[in-house]
C-alpha cells in the first residue's frame, strides 16, 4: 500500500492524486494540515526536509517532490503515462521542463493572491500575466496538431499543468486563457477525464 501525505487542496498533491487514480494505484492519504502548518512540524519535516508537500511511504520507500513521485508512480503501473516513441517522450519532457521552468510559478503568483489570498505585489503579477501568455502561446503550437500536449496519448506532461490551470481559470488570468482557443479545447478534454473529476471533486 502507497501511503500520501499530503493536501487535496495542494497543486502538487492534485499532479500525484491525479497519477494514482490514471494508473489505478490503491493508496491511503494520510492528511497533512496546512491551517495548522503540520507541513513545517514533526513527523513531516523528517519525511520532507523542505517543509513541503506531498511526500510518498511505498512500503518503506519514501520519496518526496510531487513530479519525482509522478514518474515513479507510472513507472511502476507499467509507465501508461509515458509515450513509447522516444521523440514524443522527449517531447513530453520539454513541456513538463517548461511547466517547471516558467508555467507554475507564474500561475502561483496569481492563485497565491487571489486564491489563497496571499497578496503580491502589482508588478508581480504583472510579470507572471507575461510569462502565463508566452506559455500558452507556446503550447498552442503543439496544440494545433495533436489533442494533447506531448502527442495524442494523455501523459505525465498534461498533468503536470493540471492543478495550475485549474486554480488560475479561477482568478483574472482566466482572460489570458481565453485568448488561446486550442488550449481552452485541450483543457475542456483534459479536465473532463474521470480522473480530474474524482480529485476535483
């Protein structure tokens, strides 16, 4: 048995709940308070150094870092969340880099002030509106010729935007989705999978 720590309100632990119910991986979610800041307290600070979440217990392999947890999961179901052809699989490394590099964080900025009301400062979210459209310009490339990001298999790369895009389509930066018809497309299919909605929900 898996045993998560985590929050089903957190991004990161929405990418891992989303990679367990694609492989139908049976786990236990043990619920880390982050009203309470358990996440910065003992025992979690032993299972995650950073004070972060989630973390994983796979039968006394522990793992932490929600993208690291992602791609063990499907490595272990058989890897149904990874392309076979390596181009692709490339491809759906690309795009889970720049997820990393310059999506979510820019994404954060506006779900932190909106959302979770943690207010930024104008310019900060001024910044992360610019880099939010340069992504979705970007993507809506690959968009236009496949129903996914990396191809036409639903990979670790569209979950990797996920938790993001569900957040941020719920604060201002909503228009600058709108603007990209073929990502508004990708996410209507995305965000309908049994998958999302049995996390979401």
């Amino acid at each position: 048995m898996i045993y998560l720590y985590g929050h089903p309100g957190s991004t990161c632990t929405r990418k891992v709940l989303t990679t367990l119910a694609e492989t139908s991986t049976p786990f236990e979610l043990s619920l880390v308070d982050l009203a309470k800041g358990e996440h910065k307290q003992e025992p979690h600070l032993t299972r995650q150094p950073f004070g972060q979440i989630p973390t994983i217990d796979d039968g006394g392999f522990k793992l932490f870092e929600s993208r690291a947890i992602c791609r063990y999961l499907n490595d272990k179901a058989g890897s149904p969340l990874t392309p076979k052809d390596v181009m692709e699989r490339a491809v759906m490394d690309q795009w889970l880099s720049v997820e990393q590099s310059n999506f979510s964080s820019a994404a954060m900025k506006f779900i932190f002030h909106y959302i979770f009301k943690r207010p930024q400062e104008d310019a900060v979210l001024d910044s992360a509106g610019k880099m939010i459209d340069t992504t979705l310009a970007a993507l809506s490339t690959p968009l236009e010729r496949t129903s996914y990001i990396a191809g036409e298999q639903f990979t670790l790369a569209d979950i990797g935007y996920m938790p993001y895009v569900e957040y941020a389509m719920n604060t201002p930066a909503k228009a600058t989705f709108e603007k990209y018809p073929r990502v508004m497309t990708w996410w209507g299919r995305v965000s309908a999978r049994a998958s999302w909605q049995k996390v979401r929900g």
